[in-house]
C-alpha cells in the first residue's frame, strides 16, 4: 500500500509544472499585450494565476513563498495554454527570443533531423545548422573534445552550448526551456534519456532553483560563463531511431511531453544515478540497500542489474559526487572542507584523494583555473580563439561543431 502511494505521488509530480512556469509565461504574454485571463479560462487555470504573475514572482528572495507540493497545475493545462499563446503570437518562443521563431520553425527542424541524420552527432549538427538560418534562434553548437588529447580537461565529454544573450527573460524561463528541449529532444531521438553530467547557466541562482533537480536531473551551475548541457561524448555515436510516423506523435505532444518531468531512464543506471543525484548536496548518498528498496528490487538483484549494465554502486556513486564536486568548484560558492562534508566524505583528505583520482589535481588547484577561464574573473594565460558569438572562447582545446555556413572563421588548423 505505501508503496503505490508512493509511485502515485512521483507519477503526480513528473505529470505536472511548477506554478513558477505558469507564471513566467503569463509574464512574457503580458509584457506583449496579451490578455491572459481567457487564456487562463480556456485552459481550465485558475484566474488568481495572472493576478499573482507580477507580485509574486517579483518579491524578495527571503519572502515566504508557497509550498513546492501545492504550487503546481496540470501539465495537460500548462500545454494548452502554451500552444494558446503560440497561436497568439505566431511564436515558438513566447516573446523571450531575440526576434520570434515562428511556429512550425520547431517542426521542420526535426524533419530536417530526423530524415537523414546516422547518429546523435549529425542529427545536432544539423539541428544547429537549422536554427543558425533565423534571426530569433534558439543559437547553439556542439562542443567535444579534439581527438587525441587525452590530458585535456572533458576529454569524455561533449557539450550543448545556447546563446540565450539577446533573450527578454526575467524570469529565465526561455533559457529554461531551452536548454530542456534540446536535451529532451536529444533523448527522443535515440530512444533513451541522455545522462546529463551537469547543467550551466549564465543567469544566477533562481528562487525556485529546487524545480531545477526535476527539470534536468543533474548538478546545476549558476552565474556561469555560457548556458550549457553537459553529458557523455559516448553518447553521440548513439544512432538516431526515429522516423516520420514517430515524429508525428511527437508533435502532436509538444509541449507536454517536453516540458514536465521525465523518466529518468528505463536502465537500472539512470535511475541508481537520479536517486543518487537527488540526495545530494542536502543528505546523505543513499546505501544500496536504501536504493533497492526505493526500486522496489532486492539488494542482489539490483547489483546483478548494474553489472549486467557494466558499471556498480560505488561508481556511480564517484560518479554522481565527481559531477556535484565539479559544478560547486566552478560556481565557487562553497569552500572545499564544507563541499566535502556535503558530499559525505569523513575529512578533506579523503575528499582531496578522490578528486585526485577523478581529475589529476587538486581541489583548489582545479577551483583556481575554473575562475581563470571564467571570462569575467582573471585573465586566461591561454590564447583563446574568437567564437561566431564575438565572445573570446574559454575552450581553445576542442573543437566545435556550428551548423554556420563554411564561411564562418575558423581557428588555424581547425578541422570543417
């Protein structure tokens, strides 16, 4: 019995949103002259929804605010008043792009996508390449490493990075949904969720930052040089298994199935790895024991399915903590004896052998050159090259994937 209470509630929480998103796009609606009380009406919300939309999101951060559990709605209603709005406006985007992105721009890029891409790799490339051709995007590229350079920093790791500096978005909701698209999108395509190791975003720590752990499932960043999906290189040589019919139900879906929480994989390895994620920084990492009884399997059995799966508790374990270490050392807002602790190692020492092991250096070494690359801190010793965004670019070491046109500068030596 308690058990099917508790997978109803995880059931009830990923099929619905935040009241914050209702919110922020309620917002972007009233900054273009939309009348959101129809809206409301039609999409069966409540009208106090757009009463509160300014005053409650515009509060201190310290003002008390309403519990998680109950400021949610629907997701069914969350899509159709986002479908509502883009019929209104003619905008994928709602406002929050540069210039709009018109609806049906969305839909031919992932025919574009689906028809013709081999693997992950090809089908973002030409995801990119598409939305370079219009003014509002959503602008992003793929960053992976330079083959061969073993030492370099990421080396097994690729990089979504959006350019979300002409977005109208107090609220970040662009940036949000965004950056969730894309990674939701990425895992449609090849018919499992991707493991995000960590998510960076430009903009600093929101109020409902908590909302953040459902959404993406994965360490986040604040106040970082670009906004970014991180995850697996080995993920982009998964091939693309969609076809047309496939896509059809997709979009008929769309926003719903993109927008609310997800499942957090179908592999014993997503879902040990979400638990473990989600209990970190604020208690302690769960025991395999605690795991297997939250997946309802037996201890044993649970192993058996991590090693059928090639990997184990304790690796995905260091793993998770890897990750978590990584983006409070990059954001730089917590010391490294307290990070440790967090983290549930029982002295510094302990922390600073395994982030040895994991990096080749130290905390404090690793922390220092995370501020060097950090355009807004030091200056980097390194030369850097210049991106098409005109930023100068923190990763001089790896090459980019654009889908700009072959007339776009190239660093010297760059490979097409």
């Amino acid at each position: 019995m308690e058990l099917s209470i508790r997978r109803e509630a995880a059931g009830m929480l990923t099929r619905s949103v935040s009241a914050h998103h209702v919110r922020a796009v309620l917002l972007a609606a009233e900054r273009r002259g939309v009348a959101t009380g129809p809206l409301l009406a039609r999409a069966g919300l409540s009208p106090v929804l757009a009463e509160e939309s300014l005053s409650h999101e515009w509060t201190p951060a310290q003002a008390p605010v309403v519990a998680e559990s109950e400021a949610r709605v629907p997701a069914e209603q969350f899509g159709q008043l986002v479908r509502m709005l883009w019929a209104t406006l003619d905008d994928e985007l709602i406002g929050l792009g540069g210039a709009p992105s018109k609806v049906g721009t969305f839909a031919t890029m992932a025919h574009v996508v689906v028809h013709g891409s081999r693997d992950l790799r090809e089908a973002l490339r030409r995801a990119g390449a598409f939305y370079s051709l219009f003014p509002g995007g959503p602008r992003f590229r793929l960053v992976e490493p330079v083959a061969g350079l073993a030492w370099a920093d990421g080396v097994d790791e690729a990089r979504m990075e959006f350019d979300v500096s002409g977005y109208d978005d107090p609220l970040h909701f662009g940036a949000e949904s965004t950056v969730l698209v894309a990674h939701r999108f990425a895992g449609w395509l090849v018919r499992r969720r991707i493991g995000l190791r960590r998510v960076e975003f430009v903009h600093p720590e929101p109020r409902h930052a908590r909302e953040y752990a459902l959404l993406y499932g994965a360490p986040c960043v604040f106040g970082a040089a670009r906004t970014a999906a991180v995850f697996d290189r080995a993920d982009l040589d998964e091939p693309v298994l969609r076809d047309a019919a496939a896509l059809k139900v997709f979009l008929r879906r769309a926003p719903v199935d993109v927008l609310v929480g997800a499942d957090y994989g179908s592999t014993a390895t997503g879902r040990v790895r979400h638990l473990i994620g989600r209990s970190l920084p604020a208690g302690p990492v769960p025991t395999p024991e605690e795991l297997a009884d939250r997946l309802s399997v037996s201890p044993q059995t649970l192993r058996r399915q991590l090693a059928a799966e090639g990997t184990s508790y304790q690796r995905l374990r260091d793993q998770v903590r890897r990750d978590h270490a990584l983006a409070e050392l990059t954001g730089g807002r917590i010391s490294i004896e307290r990070l440790s602790r967090r983290l549930g190692f029982s002295e510094p020492s302990a922390f600073h052998r395994a982030f040895r092991r994991w990096t080749g250096e130290t905390p404090r070494a690793y922390q220092a050159r995370a501020r060097a690359r950090d355009p807004r801190g030091a200056p980097d010793p390194m030369p850097r090259t210049r991106d098409p965004w005109g930023a100068a670019d923190p990763t001089p070491r790896t090459r980019d994937s654009w889908g700009a046109p072959e007339s776009t500068p190239r660093a010297t030596g760059q490979q097409p």
